[in-house]
C-alpha cells in the first residue's frame, strides 16, 4: 500500500528527471563529454552499488551484448538531449521530448508484436499538431526541437527494447552494462570527434562542471533511478506513467526559474506545448478506461 510519502517521493524524482536539462546547460563542457563523464560516473557507482548488495554480474554472453548495444543507444539519447537544450533552450527541448509516449505508441507494437491501438494513433496526430504550432511559432528553434524529437525517438526505442531483459535480469545490472556500453562507444568516437571539433576534446571540467556532473550522475541517475525501482513495489504502474508525463511540465517551471528570461517563448509555443502536454497525459486515462470496460 503507496503511503503519501511514497507518492511525495515520486514526484521527487520526476522533479529531478526534470532538472537534468538545467545540468546540461549549466555544465561547461562540450555535450559528448558530458555525456561521456554521466555514463562513466553511473556505470562506476552502479558497479559499486551491485558489490555492495551482492548481486551477481553475470547475465549471459549474449544478453550482456544485447544491452551492450542498448547502452549505445542511450549514449546517443543523451547527447541528442543535451544538445538539443544547448542550441535552443530548455522548454523547447523538453516540450519535443515529450513526444516520447508517441514514439512509444509506435515502436511497442512493431518491436514487441503487440496491436495497433486507434487511440494511441489518435493522440499521436495530436501531438504532430502540437509540434506543427511550435514549428510555426518559433521556427528558430526548429533545429533544436528536432533534436529533441529525435532524442524522445531514442529514448522509446531503448525503454521498448529493455522491455526484453527487465523480466530476467536486476534492473541495476542492466543498466550498469547499458551505461557502460554507452561509455565505451562515446570513447570509441573520440579520435574522429577530437578532428570534427575545432579545439579538440575538452575533458577537463572545471572545479563546479565535476560538482554539476556528480549530481547528475549519483543524484539525477543512480539514486533517482533506484528510488523509482523501489516504488514501483507500492505504486501502481498507471499512477508512475501518469507522475512522469509531468517531467516537461516541471523541467519547463525549473528552466524558468533558473534562468528566468531566456526560457520564456512567445504564446504559440506554449500553445502547442499545451496540445502535447494533453494528448500525454490523456494517454494512460483513456488506457485504464478502455482496460476496465474490456
């Protein structure tokens, strides 16, 4: 039985999930290296919670390659992310990726085999009409908002593919070999990265980047992503999903207040923010009615 507390802690963590872009704005570095720095720090105090509990490593030759991959799939979410808060800002950055429960409609079926629902359709045409008025509104940022949907794009595809090794496996042992799976291919794109940038790899953060980093790895990361394992025990999935379709909606009240002027937009972007935000959270209550009146 969820107590209030538990329900408190939920939106914590969604709150902290939020807070991720304000990081990635804040911390100096060029993206690829933060990424790098987030993967490498989770992996390593991942590993250390693992000892610490006594859970095994082992998982299988095979399946530690498949989450390997996965782990390269969340390196590129990530960077696709970051930058995306980088060249635009925050509120367009989490407004595109909240288009990631359309991606979801999407990807579950055709990876998964599962039905096509009308509804899901439905809302993915709303959400396409949500974006078609940010679009129009605040083309400048059109770059940094297809970023974000192609981040939001990423981010399905990893969670649907998890999907095959959360039954099986410890969640922090798949997402200790996913982090390093993302770590090593970042390091494996650095010698061409080094030559693509203009001032080669920066991967000396200053004394408040390895603060910012820290955070994000042990709090935004590591403890954010346990707390929620945990209270997925006493909480229903219906009432987590709902809790964190609210990320963008938090990230974009952070954003304004951290950094005040530079996130507020015109009204059409909140108009079609708005649109999105409606068709996400409408999603898991048209679910639950249409799963009860089966």
């Amino acid at each position: 039985m969820a107590s209030s507390r538990d329900y408190l802690e939920l939106h914590f963590i969604v709150l902290l999930w939020g807070f991720t872009a304000i990081l990635g704005v804040l911390i100096s570095i060029p993206v690829v290296e933060l990424v790098f720095y987030r993967t490498l720090f989770s992996a390593a105090l991942l590993g250390f919670l693992l000892w610490f509990r006594g859970t095994s490593f082992k998982l299988g030759k095979y399946p530690i390659i498949h989450i390997l991959l996965v782990g390269v799939l969340i390196g590129a979410h990530w960077i696709s992310f970051f930058m995306a808060a980088r060249i635009s800002n925050i509120s367009v950055c989490l407004a595109g990726f909240s288009t990631i429960a359309l991606w979801t409609s999407i990807l579950e079926p055709l990876i998964l085999s599962k039905r096509f629902q009308w509804y899901q359709l439905l809302l993915g045409l709303i959400m396409i009409l949500g974006l078609y008025v940010i679009f129009r509104f605040e083309f400048e940022h059109a770059w940094g908002l297809t970023l974000a949907v192609i981040s939001a794009f990423l981010g399905s595809l990893f969670t649907v593919l998890n999907g095959h090794f959360t039954q099986r496996f410890d969640h922090y042992a798949i997402t200790f070999y996913e982090m390093i799976g993302a770590t090593v291919s970042i390091a494996l794109i650095f010698p061409w990265y080094s030559n693509w940038q203009n001032e080669g790899l920066q991967l000396v953060p200053n004394p408040m980047d390895w603060v910012y980093l820290l955070i994000l790895a042990a709090v935004c990361t590591v403890y954010a992503y346990s707390i929620s394992v945990e209270l997925m025990k006493r909480i229903s999935a219906f009432a987590i999903n709902l809790t964190v379709n609210l990320e963008p909606v938090y990230g974009i009240i952070l954003a304004v207040i951290v950094f005040g002027e530079k996130e507020k937009m015109t009204p059409g972007f909140y108009w079609g923010t708005g649109i999105i935000l409606m068709a996400v959270l409408s999603y898991p209550l048209i679910h639950r009615w249409l799963s009860s009146s089966d």
